[in-house]
C-alpha cells in the first residue's frame, strides 16, 4: 500500500511519499485554511504515486472526523471532504497521536509534544487514545499550552521553560500512571536535561505513525 503522510504543524505542513527519503515543506500558519492545504500538497507530490493518506491534524479529531477548527491555523478545516478534494481514501488522526504512534514501545506511553502548542496523547497496550491537555489550567488562570508552548518560552526564558516542562512531566506522568513519557515536537530538542522518566522523540516518527495507521488499524 503506498501512503502519503501529511503532518500538519503551526509552522509548516510537512509531507513524506511512499518509499520516499525526502520530507518535502509548505508554509502553514494562522491564515492556513484546509483548501489552501491540500492545493498547496497536491502541488509539491505531483510527481508523487500514492494510493492512501493519512493526515495529522493538530486538533480533535474522533471517528475520523475533525472536530473543531484548529487553534493555530487559518479556518475552513471543520467538516471539509479531503478525500473528495486529495483524490484518494484518507485517514485523520491528531498530529500529537500520530507522532505517539511511531514512538510507541509499548505498554502505557504517554506522548507530549512541545511544539506551537501542547499536543498530548496515550496509548495503552495498542489502544490509542489522543488528549486534549493542552488547554486545561495549570497555573494563574493559565493552561497548560501557556506554559510550555511557544509563547510561554518566549515570554519566559528557556530556563524557567525547561523547569515547567520538567514539573509538567512528572505530574501527568503520575496522573496516568505512565511507564514513559515520549516527549516531541519541534521544542523538545531544546530541552537542557531530560526529566525523569521521559525520552526525546523524534519529528520523523510522526510519518512511521501515519504508515502504521493503516497497517496496524484496519477499523480506525
């Protein structure tokens, strides 16, 4: 089965074709709407063969359905037909679940990704389960994206940012009594010191979750 990957970010949308080495990138960002997406991938794989996509949406998604209007990106995204406009059968699934996928080692993993956001996602004994923790209150009113996102680094330095992350690990890591905590996206790599009980990720493995989804989830 040949399947095309689509891992949609706050700051690129990042494609990987069947059998394909090259990561190719477009722009994405807050006026990114779901119909400029897709035009603008269908332009970069022209020279691309693929039978399926699985795309990586960064929101919540359930029955392969969005189910809100992303936070970071433009509109348009909610109830919008991609097969019908990628030409192709597709599969949607959380950008965070998707990297968690081709991170999983199994048991009880929980996945964070510290990106734009908070992505987050669990999979317990092959069962995945996307989250939305990113957007519950931390502290001061705040969330938990607030804090450990883009914005929180910015505002409030890597060394106070890499204390957060640290104390925001260890916290959900006991919440749900996870046996690891897989820790991606594009900021994790900032990270001085890794908290206890956490392993980096790696970005590539959201396009091993995308392959796997169809190989390892015929009724998703």
């Amino acid at each position: 089965m040949q399947i095309l990957v689509i891992d949609i970010g706050g700051t690129n949308v990042k494609i990987k074709g069947p059998e394909q080495d090259e990561v190719r990138k477009m722009p994405s960002g807050p006026t990114l709407s779901a119909e400029q997406m897709v035009h603008g991938v269908l332009e970069l794989v022209k020279d691309w063969s693929f039978e399926v996509v699985t795309i990586g949406y960064p929101g919540p998604v359930a029955k392969n359905r969005i189910l809100k209007e992303p936070v970071n990106l433009g509109h348009g995204w909610l109830d919008f037909n991609f097969a019908t406009a990628l030409g192709k059968p597709v599969r949607l699934i959380n950008d965070a679940a998707m990297q968690a996928l081709g991170s999983y080692e199994g048991g009880r993993m929980l996945f964070l990704g510290l990106g734009t956001g908070l992505g987050s996602a669990m999979i317990i004994d092959k069962v995945i389960a996307p989250m939305e923790i990113g957007h519950l209150p931390y502290k001061k009113k705040q969330s938990f994206e607030d804090y450990v996102g883009t914005a929180g680094l910015q505002r409030r330095g890597k060394k106070k940012w890499q204390k957060t992350v640290e104390d925001v690990v260890h916290r959900l890591r006991d919440a749900f009594i996870a046996d690891y905590v897989v820790l991606g996206g594009g900021n994790a790599k900032k990270l001085t010191n890794l908290p206890e009980g956490a392993r980096l990720g790696n970005n590539a493995n959201a396009f091993i979750g995308g392959v796997r989804l169809w190989h390892d989830y015929p009724d998703w």
